[in-house]
C-alpha cells in the first residue's frame, strides 16, 4: 500500500516543482512580443536589472548566455560573482525550452531537476540589443541587454514596459555591472 501511495504522489510533487507561482488573477495576461527570431536571441545579455530573489540577489556582474543545442534546445548560463567584484565568476548551467514554437515568446528554465521556470518574453527591440522578460505572476522580471551599460533613458523605458504589464516598478533594481555601482541608489 505505500508503494501504491508513493507512486500516486510522484506526479503531485512533480507538478509543484514549478517555480514563480499564478498568473495574477487581478491583471490581464501578459502581453508576449509577436514572435522571436531564437538565433537573433540567442547568445549573451548582462542582467541589467531584475526583481530580486533568492538565486540572484546580493550577485554583481549577472549575465546569461543562450546557447543553441543540437536537440533544439538551449543552454542556459548564468554567470555572476557572489557581493563583490574581486569574487571568482561563478556559472549555474542550465537549459532552456521554447513552450510556444513557432512564437517562441514563452520560455521554460531548468537549473536543478525537477525544478523548472517558465517567462514570456515582453519586449525586444527590432536589433535585438534589449530584452524585457517576466514571470505572468509579476513577481520576476529582467531588463537585459547586450551591453553591461544601458543609458538612464532606454533604461527608464524598459522599466516602463514592465511596469505597462502590471509589474512593480519599484521592486526592480539595477544588477551592479561595474565596482563603482556598488551601494549607489537603485542598485542591489
């Protein structure tokens, strides 16, 4: 009989390992670009700004790489230093899905098995040099681009296409990139 019990609740806790928690029944659905070119997406972006939580918060110079696989996948590197910038640079390995193919504007994570993380992907320019992604709880969200620097006004923008979707604006901060963004306002 525990066996049989154990075996019924594999999929429970499987199911549960998803991370981000609801869509926000208050607000509307996320609003998803049109579609995304993957080989346009793919390669590097410095986490310029987020929500912070557990796995990145006190992390300074945050980036990720998507990187294409053979099985039509992508891995998923995030590497950072742990408070300071004198830190050896870390890398989480991860891979990525694409939940709504042809779109591709809904993504899936997995860093550590069985646990996963889905975002749809809000905003990229037509250059594909800045990304917007969030979770549709709205309790994660990113500000990337392809550059460690993004000027206060194209980052004022980007933090108003999240907040257009419902986001808190001010739970975003900045992800320091450089020594010298340690402590200032606005920062981790």
């Amino acid at each position: 009989m525990r066996k049989l019990i154990a075996l019924l609740a594999i999929p429970v806790l499987l199911s549960a390992c998803a991370i981000g928690g609801a869509p926000r029944a208050d607000l509307p659905p996320l609003q998803r670009v049109d579609s995304i070119d993957t080989e346009r997406f793919a390669g590097n972006w410095y986490v310029i700004a987020n929500i912070p939580y557990a796995a990145e918060r006190g992390r300074v110079a945050g980036r990720v790489l998507y990187r294409s696989r053979e099985d039509g996948r992508f891995d998923d590197l995030y590497y950072s230093r742990e408070g300071n910038f004198d830190a050896p640079e870390e890398v989480l390995e991860g891979i990525a899905w694409v939940l709504d193919p042809p779109r591709n504007t809904r993504w899936r994570s997995r860093f550590y098995w069985p646990i996963v993380f889905d975002f749809d992907v809000l905003y990229v320019d037509p250059d594909y040099r800045y990304l917007v992604y969030g979770h549709p709880s709205r309790d994660y969200a990113w500000i990337m681009a392809r550059e460690p620097l993004v000027d206060q006004d194209r980052y004022e923008a980007l933090l108003g296409e999240l907040s257009a979707q419902g986001f808190a604006a001010e739970r975003v901060l900045k992800v320091p990139q450089f020594a010298e963004q340690l402590g200032k306002p606005g920062f981790q």
